[in-house]
C-alpha cells in the first residue's frame, strides 16, 4: 500500500475467522477497518510486533447482560481484558426497553444500584443515553419479551386480550425498527413464565423479514422438562418463521444429564427440516441466577412486592418450606447453592457461602433462611448453583451448533460494579473457554474454535462487517498467547484478570496494551440490525 497506515501488527499467526487454517502475516489498520491482512505490509503510525501470537477478530459475547452495567461501568474491564470486542444483551426477556409502566417499577432499584439519574422508556431513548456514555465495547441488543409484557400487562398471571397482543407487537416492531436484533425470553422469569406458546407465537408472527430475526430463549426448563421444552422452542421458531437461538443450553440436575442424547438429536432434527437453529454454553458447570427461582412460579404473579408480601405471610410461607424440602432439601442441594451477591450490609457475610452453610452458622433450616433471605433483600438475591455435567458440557462446546455465551454483565475492577461473589465466567469465559478447553483438551481445532466465537456468532445474529480479518472490515482484533491464555477468575475470587490476552483493537483504537486496560479509549458503537424495517 503506497499511503501511511495507522496501525500494524506485525508478524503474527492469523486467525481470520473463517474457520480456515491460520497463516503467519501482518494486519494493517486505517481508521475504524482493516485495510490489510497477510504478507504485504505498509507504512504505520503504529507498529506492534506480535511474533508467535495468535491475531483473531474481536471476541463476540453472544449472552450479555450489561443494560445498566455498561452505563455505571463504560470501561468494561471484565469482558475487554478477556478479548471481548462486541457484547450480544437483552437476554432472557430482559432488556433496556421498552420500560414503562411494571417494567419500569421493577427496575428502579436497577438504575439506583447502577448510579443512573435518567429514566429512559423505549430502545431509542437508551441507545441516546448510552451513546453519551462511550462504552469500550460494541453494544448490541435483543427486545425482551419480559420487558414488552410487563409494559403492557404487568405481572398478571393470564392471556393477553386481543388489544394487549397488538400493544405488544406494536412495541416489539417498533425496537425492530429502532435497531433490535430480535426477541429474548425468560421463560423462568416473571412474566415471560406466565406466557402460553401461543402467546409467544402470535407475538412474533408477521414481523420484520421472515427467518431474519432471532427468537432467543431461556426456555421453560433446562432439567426436567428439557426435552419439551426444547420442542416448545422450535415449534415457535417454526410458526412464527424466526431463527431459534437457545440460550445457555445445559442439562440442569444429575438426573437429566442423560438427556443430552435426546436434546442434541431434537436440535439436529429441526436443523435438518429447514429450521435455523442454534445455542450457546459457558465453560462452567455452575449457573447463576436470582434466588428467588427456587420458588414456585405462582410466587411472582404482580410483582415483586407481591412476591415480598407472600413471604411475609406465614400459611404461605409453611406452603414453600414443604416445597423446598420436597424439591432440593430432600436430595441434599442446598450445598450446591451459593449465594453470590447481596445488598445489605448485615448479609454481606453470607457471599462466597452454600445455604447449607449459612443455615449451619445461622442454626435455622435452610429453608426459613432462603425465605427470610428473600424478604430482607427484597428478593435481589443472586445465587450460583452447581448441577452441571462436565462431559455433557464438552459435548455441547464441540458440537458444530455452539458458540459460546458468558451469561454475565461487564464489570470494573472498583466502583459500584465490584461487588459480591459474582460468577467467574464475568471474568473469565472466554480465555478459559481457548485455554482449558481447546488448547489444552483440544475439542476443536483452534482455528474452528475462533470462528464460533467470531464470525459465526456475527453471521447469526446479522452483525455485518464483522467477526472476520478481512480488508473493509470494522477493526476489531485481539492478539493473545496460546501457549499462556488461561482464565484466573474462582467462585471465591471472581475478580481476577486472565492471562494471555495481549492486545484488544475495537474500531481501530488499542482498549487493552500488553494486558492492561488503556484508560480513556472508549471507541465501542451501538450495532444494530441492518435491513430495519
């Protein structure tokens, strides 16, 4: 090239995304895009030597859920210092916007929590106010169908009437519009757990460009109703003509990790009739989630004050100690659940620690302790729970309909962020993902390995320009050590930078410097769907 460059890595192992096998060459950057890649070179205002590393694109988080973190935490360390260039959010039903209404309500404490002084209602609004925040990362977004019912119906624990439907359709098409990459649910969580099929069908139906848009799931149930609810998903997929995309796929409980056969067929099966199907896992055995999910579904009808007031009622509460015991004290789980952050001062004591633990110190049953937990907390308990298989784990990162997801939102290392016993895959998914997994078990090849956490994540959400190295695409990179890329990150320690990850490029600018964070580089973008309708 005859004109002066901004930025080359030199003399590094390619990993261009496609899956194919990597050559040894340079990476030229002008401004936000790859203007070079392989053996010719140029002129640059930068040259970063980078000889027997590995240079692939930015690392694409596919399940993300930094709505409120990213605004208290722009600099994202947590998930730039792992490599991660683009973060996929509004996971699980639950996203920026829409927030009116219930919706809003329920997410007061999140914008106390987070230090936000302003009250957004729709996708846009956010997208305004986060674009003044200058993230590190790239943002990209689902709608949640959680946020869409509790806008219209609230937490009410019944069908929508035929005006409500066309409310909620009527905001879905509109965050499509404003940029949306699909619609997530969390089918766990209120009020998404109150949603028939049919609901989620008609509510889809007829929207943006058939099969262009993604449904999302954490679906019904991931142990014991595993395999219905797998073919819930695909019958939605199917009638409402949109991609399916599981969200952290498991075989939750020992009891159900002999369905993994099952599930992987039912999945394969749909591919093979024409259904656009994938998922994504985290590298860990272990879950997180709110505590409150240990409780019957009919707990959540109206919210969480409702649910508070419940607690506070002692025929109900005789009700869920029974129901409890019968579904996790009788098999002895209490000691595979720990909580992992809370928000009173006095219960701080309890992060890092099982319920059977704190029921022990606390000389009460568990039961009363998760109860009493959850009215002082005002249900804002979060929880990690073991019950994962670890053979079933390497079965679904090595399958070819996989990519990987941290289930977690960004996270500085101080600030209002830093705190609890957040689970480790906030810090470390990806480097433990490249690093215990692949290279040092070699599931895959290190080269299909990059491409399920680049290009094909990129592709199947309808990012375009990038997740690949290649001339005109966005200059999103990221330089690690194969022999060293190791996460550092435990249930215990959380907080941990990972080794191995050198250099982070988003949009032309170095975010990480030879494993450090480079304050005041915040030059990530909001990504939306193109072909809006």
């Amino acid at each position: 090239m005859g004109d002066t460059i901004d930025l080359l890595l030199k003399n590094g192992f390619i990993y261009d995304g496609s899956g194919d096998a990597p050559f040894r060459g340079n990476v030229g950057i002008k401004g936000d895009r790859i203007v070079l890649s392989g053996s010719e070179t140029a002129e640059s205002e930068v040259v970063i030597d980078v000889d027997g590393l590995c240079v692939s694109p930015g690392f694409v988080d596919t399940h993300g859920h930094s709505e409120f973190n990213i605004i208290a935490a722009p600099e994202c360390e947590s998930k730039v210092l792992q490599g991660v260039a683009t973060e996929i959010n509004g996971n699980c039903g639950l996203s920026a916007g829409p927030l009116l209404n219930d919706a809003k309500i329920r997410r007061e404490a999140d914008f106390i929590e987070a230090g936000i002084p302003y009250r957004w209602n729709s996708l846009k609004e956010y997208f305004v106010y986060l674009n003044e925040r200058y993230p590190v990362i790239n943002y990209a977004t689902l709608s949640g169908q959680g946020n869409i019912r509790a806008s219209v119906m609230g937490y009410d624990r019944r069908e929508p009437d035929s005006g409500e439907l066309e409310q909620m359709r009527a905001l879905l098409r509109n965050d499509i519009i404003e940029g949306s990459l699909g619609c997530s649910t969390g089918l766990i969580y209120p009020p998404g757990v109150f949603t028939e099929t049919s609901e989620l069908v008609e509510l889809l139906k007829n929207i943006g460009i058939n099969g262009q848009l993604i449904y999302a799931t954490h679906m019904r149930s991931e142990g014991d109703r595993l395999i219905e609810s797998i073919q819930e998903t695909i019958r939605v997929g199917r009638e409402a003509n949109w991609s399916v995309h599981i969200s952290h796929l498991k075989t939750g409980g020992n009891q159900n990790w002999h369905k993994i056969d099952e599930a992987i067929e039912a999945i394969e099966n749909s591919s093979r009739k024409g259904i656009r199907i994938t998922f994504d896992r985290y590298p860990y055995t272990a879950s997180a989630t709110d505590l409150d999910t240990v409780l019957p579904s009919w707990m959540y009808e109206g919210g969480n004050e409702a649910e508070c007031e419940r607690l506070r009622t002692p025929s109900t509460r005789r009700i869920l100690v029974n129901y409890l015991r019968e579904q996790y004290g009788a098999n002895d789980l209490y000691r595979s659940i720990m909580i992992s952050t809370v928000t009173l001062e006095k219960n701080h004591w309890m992060e890092g620690k099982t319920v059977d633990q704190i029921a022990h110190v606390l000389s009460r049953n568990p039961e009363e302790v998760i109860l009493d937990l959850l009215l002082e907390e005002k249900v804002r308990v979060g929880a990690i729970f073991e019950s994962m298989s670890e053979d079933n784990l390497r079965l679904f990162l090595s399958h070819p309909l996989c990519m990987v997801g941290s289930d977690s939102a960004v996270r500085n290392f101080k600030g209002v962020t830093a705190i609890g016993k957040p689970h480790p895959r906030a810090f470390g998914t990806f480097p433990r993902y490249l690093g215990k997994y692949i290279i040092e078990e070699g599931l895959l090849s290190l080269e299909e390995a990059i491409r399920r956490i680049t290009s094909f994540p990129a592709e199947t959400f309808g990012i375009v320009d990038r997740g690949r190295i290649r001339a005109g695409f966005f200059a999103d990179l990221v330089v690690f050590d194969p022999m060293s890329v190791r996460d550092n990150a435990t249930y215990q320690e959380p907080f941990m930078k990972p080794d191995g990850i050198h250099h982070v490029i988003i949009n032309g600018k170095v975010a990480v410097m030879a494993g450090e964070a480079v304050h005041g580089i915040r030059s990530g973008r909001i990504l939306k769907r193109e072909g809006r309708m």
